[in-house]
C-alpha cells in the first residue's frame, strides 16, 4: 500500500513524533486528520500544528482517545490509522500509574475496536523500547525477554499485545514500533536532551538522575518517521514488531557535555547528579537488523547532528514565542 492520496488519521498528530509524521504524511499528497486531546503533560505543542491549519488536506479533531463514539465518528472513511497518543513519561507513570494504564491500554484498545468497526485497511502503534526493562543482553533484538520495570512499560507491552491479538483473532492488518529514545525538534519537555538544553540555555547545571554512565540508544525523529511510513506501506510488516533504534549506545554524561560544548559553556557550567529513580534501567541497545531486512529501513542522522539540529530548533523557537502558541 503506497502511502499517497490516501485518507490517513494519527492519533496524538500534534505530538512530538505524531507532528512530524503529519507532516510527511501531507507531504506525500494525503488527506491527514490530526485527533489529539492537547493533555496538559506536554503543553505547547499547538505550535507544532499551526503551519497546517489552511491546508484543505489537515482536519484537526481535539477530543480523547478515551471517547470511543468520538473515535469512530473521526475514523470514517479512513485507510491507515497511526496510533501515536500514549502517556508517555517514565517518572510521570510512576506517580499517575492508573492514567498511564488507562490512556495506554483503554486508549489503544478503543482505538483498536473503533478501527475495526470502520473497516480501516492498516493499523500501525507506536510502542517503546520501555517493554524490555533491565536488559538481559544488548544490543536487544525483538525476542529479547520483556519485563518491564515500570508502570509506563506494562501499559505499553499490554497494548502491544492488544494489537496483536488483533491482527490474530480479528484479522487486521497490524504492525508494531518499538521506538527507542526519540528526541529531536518539538521533542517533549520532559526529555532529556530538551531538559539539557533548556537548563543550561538559562545557565543552569542540567540535572542528571544516578551518576550518568547508564546509556540510551537515541534515535532521530525524522529517522522514526520513514521507519513509521514504512510499515505501513509494506505488507511483509503485518502482525510484526521492529525495534527502531539507531543501533549506537550514548551515557547520559556525554550527551550532557556534547551539549555543553556545543552551547559553549564548557568549563563554566558542570552537570548537577540527584538519585537514580525506581523504573530506571542500566542500558538500551537496539537490534535492528530485522527493520533494516524487512521494512528496508536504515537510520541515517547520527546523534552529533541531531544534536545541532535540535539546539537550532530550540534557540530558534524559544526566541520566536511559538512554544506559546495556542489552536
């Protein structure tokens, strides 16, 4: 299925990554309906939709993926369903465990039954690298053991399984994503390398949870994007999960002096260390040879240059007052 002129519908479109796959996705000549609910946990990502807001080819739908007669009225007449809402947050899921479950099982499985119900002809979720838990091996393929160590982890692997399930029980036609450490332009600013550059942005010391040498697989949002595209156009992509990772490992200590260097604070500004927190892992790593195989994927914006790319955004934007906009 080639992902043009078609009726295409993403849930959390006005997100971090949901924003840059609409963008692709209209890009590429369809017709795009955004249905995101705008929770306060990430504010200002209004901004990120502005741009589409005259384009005969967007529909902005702001309403929960709770509500399923709302999901079903949205869904009409859709051919491809992105499914990127979720309560994302590893220390925030901690501290609101029933929402995460809520917005990441209750949220997918209506969005999973409304699909159904609207005949949509492929469905692709966005899952996380978070399903793992403590790595048994690295770098970790897709049968690697998964025992999450978070409430932010069981949702996600809970929905995984949901979508499965349906494409075995209900026959649709179901892909998974587990995406490792995104980050880029309009990433959410919870995030670590936002919270790096934020902080030391206003001359602050970026804090940093345990003592810096746990690693993080980080991957580029735009790389994520054409990962996304991809299964959904390919049918070999069916009832399969693909690990999207860059296949590098990076300690949190360096990207905090990558971005020191790079804002030019080096040896005035020193990261400041607080506890590690329950839910945090040693490691991520990905395997991504069967992405690579299957879906044809190759990751090409290594971490140096999404860095650049990202502090660009980020002076640019904050200088701008879009961060503040509103739809």
């Amino acid at each position: 299925m080639k992902l043009k002129n078609l009726k295409v519908f993403v849930t959390g479109g006005a997100g971090f990554i949901g924003s840059h796959l609409v963008d692709k996705l209209l890009e590429m000549g369809n017709t795009v309906i955004v249905y995101d609910n705008f929770d306060d946990f990430y504010r200002g990502k209004e901004s990120n939709v502005l741009h589409h807001l005259k384009n005969g080819r967007f529909k902005l739908v702001r309403n929960d993926i709770l509500n399923y007669e709302a999901l079903v009225s949205s869904m009409k007449g859709v051919n491809v369903v992105f499914h990127e809402a979720a309560q994302c947050g590893v220390r925030y899921c901690i501290k609101n465990p029933l929402k995460a479950n809520n917005v990441n099982v209750m949220g997918t499985l209506n969005t999973l039954w409304a699909a159904r119900q609207t005949k949509v002809k492929k469905f692709v979720f966005a899952s996380s690298s978070g399903i793992f838990g403590e790595p048994k091996y690295v770098p970790m393929d897709e049968k690697h053991p998964t025992s999450p160590n978070s409430p932010y982890g069981v949702s996600k692997l809970a929905a995984e399984h949901y979508c499965l399930v349906f494409n075995k029980v209900y026959g649709m036609n179901v892909s998974c994503l587990r995406y490792f450490s995104v980050y880029g332009p309009r990433g959410r600013p919870d995030q670590v390398i936002y919270e790096f550059v934020s902080a030391i942005t206003r001359n602050e010391r970026p804090l940093i949870f345990g003592d810096g040498t746990q690693t993080r697989d980080f991957t580029f949002v735009s790389d994520v994007v054409e990962a996304t595209i991809l299964a959904a156009e390919i049918d070999k992509a069916i009832g399969e999960i693909f690990n999207i990772g860059y296949g590098k490992e990076t300690s949190i200590n360096e990207v905090a002096s990558a971005v020191i260097r790079k804002l030019g604070k080096k040896g005035d500004i020193l990261p400041l260390y607080e506890g590690t927190y329950k839910g945090e892992f040693p490691k991520t790593l990905a395997d991504n040879t069967k992405a690579k195989k299957v879906l044809g994927w190759k990751p090409k914006i290594e971490l140096d240059r999404g860095l650049d790319t990202f502090i660009e955004w980020f002076i640019k934007t904050k200088k701008s007052g879009l961060m503040d906009s509103k739809v």
